[in-house]
C-alpha cells in the first residue's frame, strides 16, 4: 500500500432523518459534520460519526475556494460523492493536489458568484399561464380522485374530500396571483453563465429580452417568464446587465413607452 495522506475537514451530510430535518427547521442543525479525509493511490476515503465512504475519483468541483465536491466510483462501481469543506483555501489547495497525483480527474475551477438584492414582481406570460393551467387541471384530476376515495366517508369524507380539492387546485392559482400582484425582496444571482431569481425559491432565467423601465428598472423576459427587477442604484443595475450581456450575447434591448417619455 502507497502512502496515505490525511485531513481534518468537514463533510456535508447527505441524508436527514425525521428528528435531524425537524431540529434543524427549530435550531438550525448541522448540515456539515467533522470528517477525516484519508487520501491513497486511486482512493478517497471520508470518515465522519455517520459511517465512512470510499470512492476512486474522476470528478473534482471547486464550490468555494477551501471547499469542493469530489465524484467517482465505489468498489461496487456504484456512482458516489462527497463534498468536503477546509479549514482553509490552503489546506483545500493541498488535499486537491495531492487527488490529481494520486488519481486521474477532471477538475473544474470555481466560479465566483456575484449576487444584487433586487425587488422582483413576477410578471405573467401567455406560456407560464398555459403551463400554470396544464399544473391545475392535473391538479383537479388528482384532487376529484382523492375526492372520490373520501366520499366513502359519507359526509364528513365529503367535506374534508372538498376542501382538499379547493386548496389543492386553488392553492397554486392564488400564489400566482399574489406573485403578479406585489413586489417581493429577492436577489438575482449570476455564476459563470447562469442566472438565478431568488426569493423564497430559485428559479433559473434564460434571458431574451430586456426592457429598461428606468434607470433602476428592467424587465427580464425569458423562456415562459417574466420577472421586473427594481435595483437599489442605477449602477447595480448596469453592472448586472453587463453580466447578462456576457453570458448571453444575443439577448436584446428595448426601452419601454414609460421610459422614452420620461427622458423627453
């Protein structure tokens, strides 16, 4: 056996029980656990208190610079991965060289992300209502059959059977509409060529067009949706369109009728 090189890290959990999801809902629990690396010829292995996993590697991510996740293969021939956090970029450098010695891998740099706090306002398209209405009528389907298995309730199943179809078809029809209606805190978010709208989900944006409301206002359209964007400056909001220039060329620009007579 060649010589084995070790590392005090952190590894991140890969599953939660019930109580492990419910505590950290309450206390914020722990998403990454201590870890010992161990690093041999073709082979990686992760020790933490939750077991151990062992893997040859063939894929090496950077997600920040004293962190990366690492892919490969078990002794099973099992696909397996591990993302692992250290103490420092230093020590991070280290282990990943001593991996790319020890093991033939494709590495990936990390890739900086730049993010701007932003108020968003979903705005609705004729392809996110189609796709909106397609979600409803499968939804309504479902909820008629759940309606039908409780009618054998007699008639408390009835009313329980009808107030879950209400809420399971309503539910996504009144979120749309209070999305359309109000502006929320979010942030949009660009690493390398991708682009994130954040609030209280993530939702990737192919840009095709924008269109400047204001010096502090677009309008992002992309596939099926459609999102207006206010910025705190006017230069966030040029440094943010100079991103979307870069990841996508051919992306096109329109002022809107209100900003042409304001500048009148």
């Amino acid at each position: 056996m060649g010589r084995l090189d070790s590392f005090e890290a952190e590894s991140k959990r890969s599953r939660f029980t019930i109580r492990d999801t419910l505590t950290a809902a309450v206390r914020g629990g722990r998403l990454w656990v201590p870890a010992s690396v161990v690093l041999g010829e073709n082979q990686i292995q992760v020790l933490t208190n939750e077991g151990s996993l062992e893997l040859r590697p063939r894929r090496l991510v950077w997600t920040e610079p004293n962190s990366f996740r690492v892919t490969g293969l078990s002794r099973g021939l099992a696909f397996r991965r591990s993302y692992l956090r250290f103490k420092s970029p230093e020590e991070a450098s280290r282990a990943a060289s001593i991996i790319k010695q020890n093991s033939s891998v494709l590495e990936e740099p990390w890739v900086p992300v730049e993010e701007f706090p932003v108020q968003l306002r979903l705005l609705l398209s004729a392809r996110y209502v189609i796709a909106l209405v397609y979600v409803s009528f499968v939804s309504f389907v479902v909820g008629l059959f759940l309606l039908r298995a409780l009618d054998t309730l007699d008639n408390i199943g009835l009313v329980v059977g009808t107030v879950v179809l209400i809420v399971y078809v309503g539910l996504p029809l009144w979120a749309m509409l209070v999305k359309a209606r109000r502006s929320v805190q979010g942030w949009i978010r660009f690493q390398d060529k991708s682009i994130t709208v954040r609030s209280l989900d993530w939702i990737p944006v192919y840009p095709e067009i924008i269109e400047w409301k204001s010096p502090q206002v677009i309008v992002l359209r992309g596939h099926g949706i459609s999102y207006e964007l206010s910025f705190l400056t006017a230069e966030s909001l040029a440094r943010a369109v100079a991103r979307i220039r870069t990841a996508y060329p051919g992306v096109q620009e329109n002022l809107a009728e209100t900003y042409k007579q304001d500048s009148r």
